[in-house]
C-alpha cells in the first residue's frame, strides 16, 4: 500500500505543478507568447546541465551498463511500435512525432526513482543502481533520441540531413558527450571548485521540473475525446504495458541479479515522461497532442503499474 500511496502522491504532484501553470496563464502572469521561452529553458538550459552534472557524477557498474542497455534496447522497440501504430493510424507529421515520443520515453526519474525506495526501503544501492540505469538507459535516450524524432517529424521535416545538424548542434548532445568525457577521464581532480560547479549544475538541473510543468500548461489545449481517444489507448498499451513486459522478457536473458530486474521492471512501468512533451513542442511537433498523451497515461498509469509490480513483488 506504501508503495501505491507515494505513487499517488508523485504523480498529484506533477498534477499541481501543471495546475499552478493554468493558474498563472489564466491570471496572464505567464502566457503563449512564453511558451517558446521555457521551451528553451529545458532543452538548452536545465536538461543539458542535469545531464552533464549526472554522468559527471556517475560510478557505473557491469549491472547497470546491462541493465541500461536493456532499457535502451526496449526504448528503440517502442519508437518502432509507435511509428507502426501511428502510421497504421494516418497519422503524419508533427502529430506521429509527437505519437512516437509519448509512447517511447517513460518517467523513470521523477516517478520511477520514488517507486524503487518504496519497493527497496532503506536500500541505497537499489536506489544508487535505478539512478545509473535510469539515466544511462532512459534518460539519455529520451533526451537524444527524444530530440532526434522530435526534429525528423517537426522541423526537419522527415529529412536526415537537417535531424543530424539538429541533434548535433543541441545542448542537450553537447552535454552529453562533455559528460562522459568527463566521466571517463576526469580531466581535472577532485576539489572544492569541481564540487561547486557540479553543484550549481544540480542546482539548475532541479529547475527542470518546473519548467516542464510551465510548458505543459501553456501547451495545454481541449482535445476531442472521441477523436483521440484511439491515440490514448495505442500509447497507453505500448508505454504501460507492452515497455515493462519488453523489458522484463530482455532481462531474463541476461545474467542479472534478481533485485537489477526488479528495478528494470519497476521503471520501465512508469508512464511517458513529461520531457517528452516538451521534446515534441520545442522541435516543431503537436505538443499539444504530447502533453494530452502522457498526461493520460499518468492517469492511466495508476491502474497499470499495480499489476505490472506483482512481476516484481
């Protein structure tokens, strides 16, 4: 019950920050004309500088690289699954990018992080392993592949030249690479100095959620039910359902400790990751249709995440 209550309250915390965000558009603090700006402030601000201070950060071990592998591996599938389903759908454009990102990346750092400390209490390796795999397996992925589908379907407009110039040129993959150069060969020692600048990277890195939350509300439209709610279901299937048991089926083939496939599990049953939607909107995809998906799959995800952990309990 522990671990359904503080899923409950992660997830209602999402919620009101996303509130908040309507209640600031509708007392015109913030407004549409923002929308690009904090657009902006989580793709080239707080995302690189999350993603930078974690590798920097990070100690990996032969588990986890598996284990990462393992959630990329399914990420890849996802996208597949997505674009089959989108285009078995008709649907085109900046509406099947914005499909694909919703079904593929899931939540695995602010819900999947919580949901492993309830299942583990007291465990901080378990809690050590889900950061490693959820930021090599998911995180990164999300952020570079999340960029790269969102740019072929909205601004590159199916086109691979302008994805790769795009991808390549992003804060996000800049960060990326700086982090794990700096990871690997740790180009200046241990100090005081060193501690302080990962430490104001944190810092800002903690402002990702936050403007997520800005983002999806200003993003935030009426959406026709009826019309949609096909898409609703197809992302909730593959995201909710079909990720975990992907996962779970990968893990089993591999030498793994059985605790490292309780945590795949647990995280790749987390629902779209609400950087997604932002993924979307900041390189020219629906991300009002992205923001209404993974929004419906953090309702949905309270009836499915229950049956997936009785795999993991």
């Amino acid at each position: 019950m522990s671990l359904y209550l503080n899923l409950l309250q992660a997830i209602a915390d999402i919620f009101g920050l996303v509130l908040i965000g309507l209640l600031l558009k509708n007392r015109s603090i913030i407004s549409e004309a923002h929308r690009s700006v904090f657009g902006k402030l989580v793709t080239d601000f707080s995302l690189p500088a999350l993603i930078f201070a974690s590798l920097y950060s990070q100690t990996v071990k032969m588990a986890d690289v598996k284990g990462a592998v393992i959630m990329f591996t399914t990420s890849v599938v996802c996208i597949v699954l997505a674009w089959a389903a989108g285009k078995y759908l008709s649907l085109k454009g900046p509406q099947l990018g914005a499909f694909v990102i919703a079904a593929s990346f899931g939540s695995s750092s602010s819900l999947g992080y919580s949901a492993v400390s309830q299942v583990f209490p007291g465990d901080t390796t378990a809690i050590a392993d889900a950061v490693t795999i959820s930021e090599l397996g998911v995180g990164i992925p999300a952020s570079v592949l999340g960029v790269a589908v969102a740019s072929y379907f909205g601004h590159g407009d199916g086109r691979l030249d302008s994805t790769l110039k795009t991808l390549f040129t992003s804060p996000i993959f800049i960060s990326l690479v700086l982090g794990l150069a700096f990871s690997i060969f740790k180009p200046w020692p241990e100090s005081q100095l060193s501690a302080l600048l990962v430490g104001i990277l944190n810092t800002i890195g903690n402002s990702l959620v936050i403007f997520v939350a800005l983002s999806i509300a200003l993003m935030i439209r009426t959406i026709p039910l009826n019309r949609f709610a096909s898409l609703i279901v197809v992302v909730a299937a593959i995201e909710l359902v079909a990720q975990p048991l992907i996962t779970f089926a990968l893990a089993e083939t591999q030498i793994l400790p059985g605790k490292e496939i309780d945590i795949l599990l647990i995280e790749s049953s987390m629902p779209s990751g609400i950087i997604a939607a932002v993924l979307a909107d900041r390189f020219g995809c629906d991300g009002a249709l992205a923001s209404a998906l993974v929004i419906a799959t953090y309702a949905l995800c309270i009836i499915t995440i229950p049956l997936i952990m009785l795999l993991a309990i």
